[in-house]
C-alpha cells in the first residue's frame, strides 16, 4: 500500500500552497430526498425558493464566489434559463409564510443554471462576490425562475437532493405558471436543498484545482456515513482524524461503485465531532461530520 502524505489543518482551512491565497469549498447535506422545486422548479415555468442555511451548517467565512445544487436525477441537460439568485445575511433561523420580498437581499447571479449532466452538483460562478460574515449570521438564499421551458416527465425534468430541518421551517416557497410579483405568496416547509458553496477563487492554486467536491450524509450519523464521490471506479482514501487532526480510526480504500457512493462504517467510534479527510486522485477534501 502506498504511503499516504498528510497535510494537517485546521477545520475550514484551505488547501493551499505557500503565500496564495484561500480557496474553500464548503458542502451543506441535509438529506437524500428528491425534489422538483428545490431549490427551483422545472415542471412550471415560474419558480421562488427562499431558504435559510445556519452558520453552523457553512463553519466559514469569507468571499462566496460560486454556489451549486445537487441534481440527481434529469435527463433534460440544457441550461436552465432566467434564473436570479440573492444572498443575504440575517439573525433569523426560520421563514414565515407570506410574500415575495427582496428587501435586503444582494443579487449574486443573473442568467441560466448550469445543467450539463443528469447528476451531479451544478454550479454557477457568481457574477458577483458576497461577503459572508459568519459568526451569528445566517446565510439566506433566494432563487427565482422567471419563465422558460417545462417538463414533467419523470426522468426528464431535473429534480434535486434536499432534507428536513427539525423544529424550523427553513424554507418558503413557490411554483405555477403566474409570474413572480411582489405580490406572489410564498407556502412555508421544512425542505432545504443541499448546496455546495466555494469561498474565494478556485482556480488561485493548483490544490485549490484539486479540491475534492464530497457529499456525506446522515450527519449526524450514527452506525455509517455514506458518501457521493464525483468519480465512480476510482479507488478513494478514507481517514477518519479528530478534531486535534490525530488520526482514530484506521485509514481504508475503498471504489465507488457505478453511481459513485461508498459507505464508511462508524460503530466503533465514540460519540462527538471528528473530520474525514477524502482523497481520490489527486484531489482531495476535508469535511466535519459528527457521530450520535
């Protein structure tokens, strides 16, 4: 077995070379179900999903520079047209039902949504910068589809991962054939989207390049984790380290199968925080999960 290098960081360091400067991909997973409108919908031509990601779930700072979804499912591959997103700080954990409000909101993003395969996280590079403070400040995102093309095929229109949040509804939104107004009527839930946020530039460093984009759920976990990798049939390594960066449970290798997911069993971990270190190829990624 080859000998692993081991570059220990701090949770929410970036991967870097000397001197350049910080590039940072921070993944949200808060579930596996399936959703055609979250965080925007495809089987009607116009779309509002307002959500609410606590500071808890994003565990950085800084510049956003891009945002993805995770699609999972859609074998419409065009780029989806007339999208609008907004960023804003905000105190509050939860949504309230009512009316369509940009209020506060800075616009990131103007034009289509990457849709170039029937899996997979699209991303859109932000045609502007958001300055994300962190510390007791949620991160509120508000997508809009303002009219285009439809389908409600099953297999054909693009559907999306998301999960439930306990005790908030962390979402509000709308899908139909009206057009957004300031007047359109927004219904709460508990589904958020996953979403995938990078800080700063990821084309600054060639580590930043080889940044390893993961997904792992449940997290919490108790008995496993399971991870989406972007490459299936590439042997990926695995190394479980505590929040010190000491490593506690042996490192494995493991090949994703067709659909590109491994499992990680965790039975004989203790209860707390740890972070998993995921190397695949050249890239690699860091990600907090915590074991009940």
């Amino acid at each position: 077995m080859k000998k692993l290098l081991l570059l220990l960081l701090p949770f929410g360091a970036g991967l870097l070379a000397p001197g350049t400067a910080a590039a940072q991909v921070v993944t949200i997973v808060n579930g596996t179900a399936t959703s055609a409108s979250a965080p925007l919908g495809y089987g009607s031509p116009y779309s509002a999903n307002e959500a609410i990601y606590l500071g808890s779930q994003i565990t950085a700072t800084g510049s956003i520079t891009r945002v993805a979804f995770d699609k999972v499912e859609g074998s419409i591959v065009t780029p989806i047209e007339n999208v609008v997103i907004y960023f804003k700080t905000t105190t509050a954990t939860e949504l309230t039902a009512g009316t369509l409000d940009t209020t506060g909101y800075q616009r990131v993003f103007k034009g289509s949504l990457t849709n170039n395969a029937p899996t997979g996280y699209m991303e859109v590079v932000l045609n502007r910068p958001f300055a994300y403070t962190g510390s007791s400040n949620n991160l509120a995102v508000l997508v809009l589809r303002n009219g285009g093309a439809t389908s409600s095929t099953t297999g054909q229109q693009p559907k999306y991962r998301y999960g439930f949040t306990t005790g908030r509804n962390s979402t509000r939104r709308y899908t139909g054939s009206t057009a957004l107004t300031s007047a359109t009527a927004l219904a709460t839930s508990t589904a958020l989207a996953n979403m995938r946020l990078t800080f700063g530039t990821p084309q600054s460093t060639q580590a930043a390049r080889n940044t390893l984009a993961v997904s792992l759920y449940p997290n919490p976990a108790a008995g496993k984790l399971t991870l989406q990798l972007p490459a299936s049939r590439q042997v990926a390594s695995l190394q479980v380290l505590d929040m010190l960066g000491r490593t506690v449970q042996p490192i494995v290798q493991v090949l994703p199968g067709a659909s590109g997911t491994v499992e990680l069993p965790l039975e004989k971990l203790a209860a707390g925080s740890y972070l998993l270190r995921v190397t695949q190829g050249e890239a690699v990624a860091v990600q907090h999960f915590t074991k009940e």
